[in-house]
C-alpha cells in the first residue's frame, strides 16, 4: 500500500535545500564525563542509517538531541535548516524498557497520539485523523489489534504500533532507539520489511543497534559511535578491523554485540 499521501503536508519552516539532518560539532557533557564529543554529520532525505557502538556509547543521547528531548553543552542541529524544537517530522521511538507499558491506553489511541501535532492539544481528532490512525495500522498489520491495550502486546507488536505511531504523526526523521533487540527473528523481519516501506516514501530513519551483521546488510550506512563518531560511511569502509577495535576499547565486538541487545 501506498502512503506517500500520508507525507503531503505544510513545510513551512523547511528550507528543502538543506539537508534533512546537519549535527554540526555536538557534545554533551555530563557532570563527571562526556556523553558525546564533537559529534559532526549530515543527512539526506530517505537514507537509512545504522547506529552502532558499545552500551553508554552514547547512542540514545544522540538520539535524543536530534529530537529536541535534550539541548546539547555545544554544537547545533539542524532539521531542514531549522532547530529540531517544533518540528513535527520528527518521530523518536525510544527504547521498550522506557516505555510505561502499564499505562491503560489502547493501540488505537496511543497510534493516534501521533496525530497530535498535526491536530493541536486539546482538539479532538476528526474523521479523516481516525482514517489515518486506521491505515497507519494496516500498513503494520495491526488494524486487527486497534482495541488492545498496550500492555498485551508482544514485543514486535508493540514496535510496530511506535511505526504505527509514526505513520500517523507523518514523521519525515524516525529515530529508533534498539527496535530490533529483545524480538525474534520473525519479528525482526517484520520490522525491517517496514522500515523498508518508510525508506520506499523517502522517511528517514535512523536506527541504534547492537547487530553489526544486520546493521551492515540492511542499511545504507552506517555510524560507529563511542561517545565520539570513529566512523560514518558504507558499511565495508567502516567495519574495519581497526576502527571496530578502536570504538570498542581495543577488543573486537563479541558475539552479544553481533546478535543481541
């Protein structure tokens, strides 16, 4: 199904000569030690990029700032040569753990949160947001789940509702935070197969994984992160012996870092 419907919107505040991502010279510094330093790339419209590194790398802050959840010490993002805060394109899906899966909301109302940007607070949705939020979920096989609380879902549904959610919102920047850690593979195929449908309407996406095989077989590129970027470019260029060994303080990624979170 096409939803390139979906991604018709205003874009007033986009220079659309700009690329979609500039991170230009960001650190973040905590009190004792540095969580990211002079962290510098670009990005264009409908790649799909890898981020990988070893856990405390720094890859949910990265995230995070991108998203405007976090104000970098110094350095600036750009989003279509805008700051990130009010920018709508953007959609973080942060990590499963982080997620209060208690909370008693059901998949359809928690997809259609992702409306909220476009509608106003305090607005109620209308006919056409409720179509949206109901392809939204067909698009990731969910429409059957729509009254489901959130809770009862496996973790590969509960990824493909934040898709979902994604969808919905119209996001043009995804950021998701380990989607693929924690599901089987059946499930990480489904993921991945979706993804491919964002990277089909030209949505950008960048994805944290622990998975270098996944990461280099299906990702356009990839990013090396260990509090500073040791690496960004063609999987074959960055996966190299030296710059893995470097990133990951002098021995190589171990097996838990190929296959799981």
């Amino acid at each position: 199904m096409s939803v390139t419907s979906w991604f018709k919107k205003s874009l007033a505040a986009h220079d659309m000569d700009a690329p979609i991502l500039q991170v230009n010279g960001v650190s973040l510094h905590y009190e004792t030690y540095p969580a990211l330093e002079q962290i510098s790339f670009d990005l264009e419209a409908g790649e799909r990029i890898a981020v990988v590194g070893p856990n405390g790398a720094g890859k949910s802050t990265l995230f995070k700032i991108i998203a405007g959840v976090l104000s970098p010490s110094t350095g600036s993002i750009k989003i279509f040569g805008h700051r990130p805060t009010r920018h709508i394109c953007i959609s973080y899906v942060p990590q499963r753990s982080e997620v209060d899966w208690d909370f008693p909301v059901n998949v359809f109302d928690a997809v259609m949160m992702g409306r909220t940007g476009q509608i106003g607070f305090f607005k109620p949705p209308m006919k056409s947001d409720q179509s949206i939020v109901m392809e939204s979920l067909e698009a990731v096989g969910m429409q059957d789940l729509a009254k489901r609380q959130v809770g009862e879902l496996s973790g590969g549904q509960q990824q493909r509702m934040f898709i979902a959610r994604t969808l919905a919102q119209q996001a043009e920047l995804v950021l998701m935070d380990e989607p693929l850690t924690g599901l089987d593979v059946n499930s990480q195929e489904d993921i991945l197969d979706i993804l491919n449908m964002l990277h089909n309407n030209n949505v950008t996406v960048m994805v944290a994984t622990h998975n270098l095989d996944l990461a280099a077989s299906h990702f356009d590129r990839v990013m090396l992160l260990n509090n500073r970027l040791f690496g960004f470019g063609k999987p074959q260029d960055v996966f190299s012996d030296t710059q893995l060994s470097a990133a990951y303080g002098g021995r190589p990624p171990s097996q838990e870092d190929h296959h799981h979170g």
